[in-house]
C-alpha cells in the first residue's frame, strides 16, 4: 500500500470539489483532464454518486497506482467514462478540454528523496501546481495548501490569466508524508520566510476552482490568500 498514495480524508475531498465545482457545473458531454489519478478512488466515487455523461481523462506516472485505478474502473464498469494513461501530462499531447483537475503533488522539501519521490512538488511545494497553471486550461480545479507557497500559486494564476472563481477550505492533520522529519523540517523554514502557514499540527488544503478571466465574474484571490495565510 505504501507504493500508492494514500490518504482518504484528502482524497475524499479531493472528490467532492469534483463533484460541486465540475460534475454539477459543466454542461454538455464535457471532457475533462485529470493529473495524478492515484488509485482512481476520487474520480470513481464521483462517478457513482453523479450522473454524468462525459469522460474523465487521466494520467498517472505511478504503474502500481494505475493498475489498481483500472481494475476498480473495470469492477465498476466506467471504462467508458473514465480513461488513465500510464504516462506524464507534461510529456503528452495535451488533450484538448475545457477542465484540468487535480490533486497535485505538493510537498515541499530540499530535494525529491522523501517517502514518496512522486509526492514531490518542487522546493517550495508549488512548482507542478502552477505547472498546471501554465497549460492554457479554460478551467482549473486544483487543490492548494497553506504550507506549499499558496501566495506564489495565486499570483501565478493571475499572471496567466485566472481569477478564483469558486472555493472551500478544510483543516486537515499533518499526515505522513508531510511529517516525514526532511518534509516537516523544510516546512517549518519555509514558515520563517512566510511562504508557508500552518498553526499546530494542521493545516488549510483549499479546492479551487480557476478559470480563465471573463470581464464580469468576481474573483475571491484576496479571500483565499487571507485564509490560506491567516494561521
Ligand atoms: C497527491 S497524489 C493524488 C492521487 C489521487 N488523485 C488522490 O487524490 O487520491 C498525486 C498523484 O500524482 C501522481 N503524479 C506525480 N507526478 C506525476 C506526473 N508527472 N504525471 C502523472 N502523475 C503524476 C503521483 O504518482 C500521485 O499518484
């Protein structure tokens, strides 16, 4: 098990901003992109509990990860709804669509030899997140922590043109991939150079919805920058 990341409270969440900030929002046959599938467990359970008529594209570079994805999509018989290429979004042919999801690799550390070299999200946690920033995606959901440069993620996300169109915020407990002693320790520097929040032993993951900038819509940048950074 330890090969496959795991944590249900944040993957749970994970699929539940699925649910509420894409399966009921988009309209139509969408198609949507998904980085870092896991073990699939946050799509397929959206796909259970929704009707929804698109299809669901990931990637996952993790072979153990995948395998078990595609053999819970097949006991389910979503093989139709949801696909995973055994490969990196980066090095692909970037499938056209108007929806990127993710739960993305965030930890921060000095370098990627921590439990989990897959979880690795650059030196300040952010890198792969603003990444996906990066890719001309309509519409990005991602999650976001308070501990991996949140300031530096939003304003990416500004330079490329996003506002934050839709939010939620939940506590979680330091786990265990974050309190491995070289992640914990990096975190808490990070936290002297304010570029990471955190009180105790929690912290904030925030689902967020960015999308392109139309004109009328109202962005919540500045009340989720306040409650990423206020702990
Ligand atoms: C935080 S986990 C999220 C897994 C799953 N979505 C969930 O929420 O339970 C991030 C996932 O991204 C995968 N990953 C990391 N880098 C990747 C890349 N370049 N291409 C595809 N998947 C990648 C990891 O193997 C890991 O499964």
């Amino acid at each position: 098990m330890k090969k496959i990341f795991y944590c249900p409270e944040e993957s749970n969440f994970y699929s539940n901003c699925i649910e509420n900030f894409v399966f009921r929002k988009c309209e139509d046959s969408p198609y949507i992109v998904e980085f870092g599938s896991g073990d699939g467990s946050p799509v397929i359970n959206s796909l259970l509990r929704n009707r929804f008529d698109g299809v669901v594209h990931g990637f996952e570079l993790n072979s153990h990860a995948w395998k078990v994805a595609n053999s819970t999509i097949d006991e389910y018989h979503l093989n139709t709804k949801y696909i995973i290429d055994n490969s990196c979004l980066f090095a692909s042919t970037q499938p056209e669509a108007e929806y990127l999801v993710a739960n993305p690799p965030y930890l921060p550390a000095p370098d990627n030899d921590i439990y989990m070299p897959l979880l690795f999200g650059g030196i300040d946690g952010a890198e792969i997140t603003n990444q996906l920033l990066s890719l001309g995606y309509d519409h990005v959901l991602l999650l976001v922590s308070s501990y991996s440069n949140p300031k530096s993620t939003i304003e990416h996300a500004k330079t490329n043109d996003y506002y934050v169109s839709n939010f939620t915020v939940a506590p979680l407990k330091f786990g265990y991939y974050s309190s491995e002693p070289k992640v914990k320790q990096h975190i808490e520097e990070m936290r002297n150079n304010d570029i990471a929040f955190y009180s105790g032993d929690y912290y904030y993951l925030a689902g967020v919805l960015f999308s392109k900038k139309t004109k009328s819509e109202v962005d919540l940048s500045k009340e989720l920058t306040q409650i990423l950074t206020g702990m």
